[in-house]
C-alpha cells in the first residue's frame, strides 16, 4: 500500500467515526506528528516581527558573540 492509498483510506475510515472522544485522541495523535505545525500570531505580534526584520536590516543588533564578551565584560566588574 502506498503513502497515497494509506491516507486516503485513513480519510474515508476517519469520516465514519461518530465518536467525538475517539476522534478527539486521532487529532491529538495527529497534532503531535504535523511537521507543518502553524503558529498563530495576533496583530501586535506581527506588527513587532516586521518591526524587528526591519530593525535587523539596518544594522541595528548585536552579534551573540559581541554580546557574550559584553555580559562577560560587565559581570567581571561585580
């Protein structure tokens, strides 16, 4: 049996399922297996994603390493 023809047998065995725990555990099983898992944002959080990329292609960061001797650097001084 193909990945194809096992999929949609799956499909056609699913929709026959009136159990609404059962079908809640399939989704649960099939949640944890999604490799194209979508992660959701609200406005505000796309709105300071763009903000960052925008930031990030000005210059305007610091490289881990630059920052690692500056945390270093500081915490020598206490």
């Amino acid at each position: 049996m193909t990945k194809f023809e096992l999929k949609k047998l799956l499909v056609h065995r699913i929709t026959e399922i009136n159990d609404i725990s059962f079908l809640k555990a399939i989704k649960t099983i099939l949640d944890s297996k999604t490799d194209n898992e979508v992660l959701m944002l609200n406005e505000d959080q796309r709105k300071e994603i763009m903000l960052s990329k925008k930031e990030i292609q000005n210059g305007f960061y610091t490289d881990h390493e630059v920052l690692e001797q500056q945390v270093k650097k500081w915490a020598s001084k206490k």
